[in-house]
C-alpha cells in the first residue's frame, strides 16, 4: 500500500494517524482547540475496521485513567486534551510513569493559568518536560511544527512508549491543531495481536501473575526503582534527542524555538539575514530529551542565543542550562493566546544584539 | 466409636474449609476478624470454581485492600484511589472475552471515585464491582466516609457525624440500581458462614451475567472494621448488625429479567 496525500487539520491527522498506526484505543473528554480528535474518531467508527475502540470519557481524569488500564494490558492506547484537562490527567499519567506503562498523550495547548483562553499558547512546557504530577519522572515529549509531524509522531510516539514502557507526549499547540495543511498519510498498519510478557491480559499457568502497580511500600527497593527510572532517562538522552537546525554553520545569533515558535523563527531568520545579521536556528523536536550537547556546542560559535516562545519563559531554562553560562541568552515570548509576529522577532533580535 | 484426634480433623477430606488454590501464601496485613480477609477467600474460591484464573484480570483500590494482588493468583491492576472502574472499563473493551471486577472500598468508590462508579454503572460496563462498605476510612486510621452512618464517631467525626453539616450517608447500591446500565445489583455479607455462602453465590451470577453481556454487576458486601470502629472482632460484627445492617438492609435491590 501507498502512502496517501491529504489536506487536513492538525488534529484530524493525529486522529486518523492514531487509526493508521494499528492503536487499539483512543479515551478522550472534548475540549477546545482539540475536540475534532475525538470527534474524527467516532465519525470514522474506527472499531467497525480495525476493532479499534474510542471511548468519550466522563472527564479527563476517567480517559487517562482507561488509558491506564489498556496501557496494563500491553495495549497501544491514547488520549488527548487541552490544557486544562491535561492538568486534571496528571493523576493517571504519573501512575502510568511508576507503573512504567506506554501510552500516547496529545497535549494542544492553550493560553492559561486556570480556564485561560482557547488560543495557542507554549506555556505548558514545564508541566510536560519535567514531570508535571508529583515524584520523579519524565514523559518522553514530542514537538511537532507541522500537520504532517502532527500524524508522524503518533507512530513514533507508540514506538517510543513501547521501546522505553514509558508516556509519550505530543505537545502541540492551538495553532497547529487547527491548521490545515497537506499530509502524507501511513498505510493502515494492523492492530497487534501479540500478548506482551509483562501484561495484565489472565494468567495462563506458564507464568506468575502480572502485577501492574506504582505502589512499594519498601524504601530500599522504591529508591532501587527509582534509580532504575532514572537510568531509563538516562538512555532517553544519549539515544533519541531529536532536533533539527537551519543555517547554523555561520550563524553569530541562534534562535531557539519548537513548534509554532519554531516556524515564526524560520521566517524570522529570513528577514534577518536579509538586514546582514547572520541569524540561525535550532528547533528542538525532543523537548525532552532536550538537545542539551547540540546547544552547548553552538554556544561555543554564536554570540548569543534568542529562545522564542509562547509563554512567559520556561524553555528559556533548559537553554540556559545546556550553554551553561558560555553564551548570552535571553527570552522572548507572547502569552495569553498571541503569537509574535517575524517582524517582532526580528525587533527583538536586533535588540538583543544592542545588549 | 474411636475417639476423633487432632490429625482425623486436619485430614483434608474432613476439612469443610479449605484454603482456595488461587490464594497464595503471602501473610495477610488485615487486622484481626476484618471482612476483607474473608471476602478475598470467597473470591478467590469463586474465581477457582468457576475456573476464571487464566482470563481474569482484577482491579484494586486504595484502601486497605491495595495490596489484595499479593493474595489471590490472577492478574492484577492496581488503580489510582477511586479509579478502578475507569480502568476495569477499558480492559473489558480492549478484552471483551476476560472476566474484569473491581474491588473498592466505600471511600474509593463512593467518595473520590463517585463519578467513575456512576458513569461505569451508566454505560453498563459488562464488569463486575465488589464493594466493601465499612462505613469508615480503614486504611489512613478511621476517618468518616460517605458511608459513616449518622451519630457514627470516627477520627474525622470525633463528637458523631453530624448529618446537618455532613449530609447523610450514601446508599451507592441504591443509586446505582436506578441506572440502566446495572444488571445486578446486591448487598450481601460475609460475617457468617452463610453470608458467606450467598455472596459466594452472587458472585457465581456476576460471572454469568457478565458471560452473558449484560451490564455492570455490583456487589456491595456490609463489612466492618474493628479497627477503625476500635471494637473487637465480635464485638464489630454486633455492631455491624445492630446498626449497619438496618440502614444497609442486605438482599437484591435488581436482578434481571430471565
Ligand atoms: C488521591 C488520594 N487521596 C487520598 C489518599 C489516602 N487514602 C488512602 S486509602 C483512603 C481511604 C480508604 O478508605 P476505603 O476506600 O473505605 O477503604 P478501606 O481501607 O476502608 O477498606 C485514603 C483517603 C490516597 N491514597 N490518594
Ligand atoms: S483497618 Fe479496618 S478495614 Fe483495614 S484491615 Fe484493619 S479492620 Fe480491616
Ligand atoms: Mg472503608
């Protein structure tokens, strides 16, 4: 089978990339601005074809919770939300994370605290890059820029929750959810039939009983499990940081901007390198994994670095972090739903330069 | 006659209870005379005789039950506090041949996890819930539940609950008979052998109902706890049927249509 061209929203082809990729349940709650990923489920009625099952949940804390149960069974499941409700699923995801279960999360992120606003925002990123429930854990976070990231990290968010029995999460935004563009789609993959080791799907009597739980109430073996998680982390960072880079080989100033961001600064550095400054760009595509080491070698070259984003500045750290101190950085950011302009960009670039 | 010895009574054909094969080993953390002892042995017997081990998968709360994988030899799941059905549900969608329960007790489900048990209950999920309605909080040290009958003292209501500021106590059962997702819904007990006996056969028509597809099963089983209550044994289970069993009253509030 071929790959299919298609003109589709952000979220329609998370939707049906999710169908695509053979998974076997989507649980969700309706909120703006990703409420067509449910909606496009239930009018494909996926589980007339591939038997996948999609669910509309009570609440958000119900979906991520029967995320939990599918996940235990070795099932490839998802959900989605908006801000929000992603806060209301950090309960269940954080069970997920200790009970080291895969599953895909879909994050549209809109503008808040609290109920905010229904436009784009960037301002969940600590939320999702540093654990965003309570204990020690990480999710492994995908950024996409694009409608056709938007369906090609299902299939690879299943992949990596597989490969690290770990929550994936897409973090994406009101704006490229709601995007239309075109978008190569995956052939249908069937949905798998294989009865994973660990999973809780009735005991035959070749085995002990699975067990799939977050709970040991003996110290020394949580901090054992605890040590375990962060080796996984660990492994996260030497093997699957993924970014990408524009103009970087001469660039005296680097933009840092992922997602929507991401594509404001590609015009950005357009305009800039017009005017003579010699601007570059690193789009993060792993959040985290953050491309720690790519940025603290560039930051031997540049003169500075810009980290451009949707929120009031939480990026901006892990930037900081990773130059540690050998480059100027400095943030620029709009909130509440608004969304820089080049122009602006461009501005404060400029500026920057000055000192 | 020979007179009847030690060693006769311990032969195993003159056992009349036995251990359930599907129970393990594994010494038991419940307090001395608590009902969930009792109620795991009932399950694990009915899961054996019914021969559901291989395609089981169980639920467990938070509560003092939490670690009720440790004791019965089925898969298990352990879920968030209150979220068992929320979990019990997509295991049963993803696995519609698997025999799926919960087991909660009465401030899991009927507290933070109200929502859940409702909406599961609402859409008929083809499960079956167990619920262990102590009337108290036993796990974090007797605090009042939405079960706590009026008057009742607990950590949380030192002077009795007070219905006026606590409103009264939830009968879940009730609640959730009305909704027509349940199929079967029953209160039954396990402090005497033939308590024991009627919710083992409850539990025998959960598992053909929930074979048959016909919506959530859910058994309410009026414990106690002598700890959290700061009885003995007996004399929590005079007081359980003294004072719980009126305002819980035990029987079938549904069952279906043959
Ligand atoms: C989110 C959350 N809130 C509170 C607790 C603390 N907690 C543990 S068990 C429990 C109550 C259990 O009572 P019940 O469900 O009646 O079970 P029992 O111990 O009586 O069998 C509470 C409040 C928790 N573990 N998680
Ligand atoms: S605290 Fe109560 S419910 Fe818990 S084990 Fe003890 S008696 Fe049973
Ligand atoms: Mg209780």
């Amino acid at each position: 089978m071929e790959k299919e061209l298609k003109l589709m929203k952000g979220n329609e082809a998370i939707a049906e990339a999710a169908i695509r990729a053979g998974a076997d349940g989507y649980f969700g709650y309706p909120i703006t601005p990703q409420s067509e990923i449910l909606e496009y489920l239930m009018e494909a009625n996926p589980q007339a074809t591939t038997g996948m099952v999609v669910l509309q949940a009570e609440s958000e804390v119900a979906a991520i919770n029967m995320v939990y149960g599918g996940a235990a069974c070795g099932k490839k499941v998802m959900t989605s939300s908006s801000s929000p409700g992603i806060s209301l699923k950090q309960e269940g995801i954080t069970y997920i994370a200790g009970a080291e279960l895969p599953c895909l999360i879909v994050n549209v992120v809109r503008g808040g605290p609290g109920l905010g606003t229904i436009q784009p925002a960037q301002s969940d990123y600590f939320q999702a890059t540093k654990g965003g429930g309570h204990g020690d854990y990480h999710l492994l976070v995908l950024a996409p820029s694009s409608v056709q990231e938007m369906a090609d990290f299902v299939e690879l968010g299943f992949d990596l929750a597989f490969k690290y029995r770990n929550p994936v999460m897409i973090l994406s935004d009101g704006a490229i959810g709601q995007m239309m563009e075109k978008v190569w789609l995956n052939p249908q993959k069937k949905r798998s039939e294989e009865i994973l080791p660990w999973a809780t799907t009735g005991k035959p009597a070749s085995r002990p009983r699975n067990i799939i739980t977050s709970l040991d109430l003996d110290s020394e073996r949580q901090e054992k499990f605890n040590l375990k998680l962060i080796a996984k982390y660990r492994e996260m960072e030497e093997k699957e940081v993924r970014y990408e880079e524009f103009m970087t080989e001469d660039a005296e100033y680097l933009f840092v901007g992922y997602g929507t961001s991401a594509r404001l600064c590609q015009k950005a550095l357009q305009l800039a390198r017009a005017e003579g400054i010699k601007a570059g760009l690193l789009r993060p595509i792993t959040l985290f994994p953050f491309p720690k080491k790519r940025l603290n070698e560039l930051a031997d070259r540049v003169k500075g670095m810009l980290a451009v984003e949707m929120s009031a500045g939480q990026m901006v750290e892990d930037v900081m972090l990773s130059v540690n101190g050998k480059t100027r950085v400095r943030h620029y950011g709009r909130m509440g739903g608004m969304i820089p302009t080049p122009e602006e960009v461009v501005e404060n670039l400029k500026s920057f330069i000055k000192g | 006659m020979a007179e009847i010895t030690f060693n006769d009574i311990i032969k195993p054909e003159n056992l009349a209870y036995t251990k359930s094969k599907l129970m393990t080993d594994n010494v038991m953390h419940y307090c001395p005379g608590c009902g969930h002892g009792t109620a795991h042995q009932a399950l694990a017997e009915v899961l054996e005789e019914e021969n559901l081990q291989s395609r089981t998968v169980g639920i467990t709360p938070v509560g003092c039950s939490v670690l009720m994988y440790n004791y019965i030899d089925v898969d298990f799941q352990e879920a968030a506090h209150g979220r068992a059905p929320a979990l019990a549900t997509a295991v049963k969608r993803l696995m519609p041949d698997r025999f799926v329960f919960t087991y909660q007790g009465d401030g899991d489900l009927a507290a933070i996890g109200t929502a859940e048990t409702i909406h599961t209950c609402n859409r008929g999920e083809n499960i079956l819930i167990v619920f262990i309605n102590n009337g108290i909080y036993g796990m974090t040290g007797g605090q009042m539940a939405p079960t706590t009958l009026p008057g009742m003292k607990s950590a949380t209501s030192p002077y009795g609950r007070d219905v006026s500021l606590m409103g009264s106590p939830i009968k879940m059962a009730d609640i959730v008979a009305m909704l027509p997702g349940t199929c079967y819904v029953t209160r039954q007990s396990v402090n005497t052998a033939g308590g024991v006996r009627k919710f083992k056969k409850a539990l025998k028509k959960a598992v053909q109902y929930q074979n048959e597809k016909r919506g959530t099963c859910f058994i309410e089983v009026v414990s106690n706890c002598p700890s959290g209550w700061k009885m003995t044994p007996v004399e929590s289970n005079k007081w359980m049927e003294e004072n719980m069993f009126p305002f819980y009253p035990l029987g079938d509030l549904k069952v279906p249509a043959e």
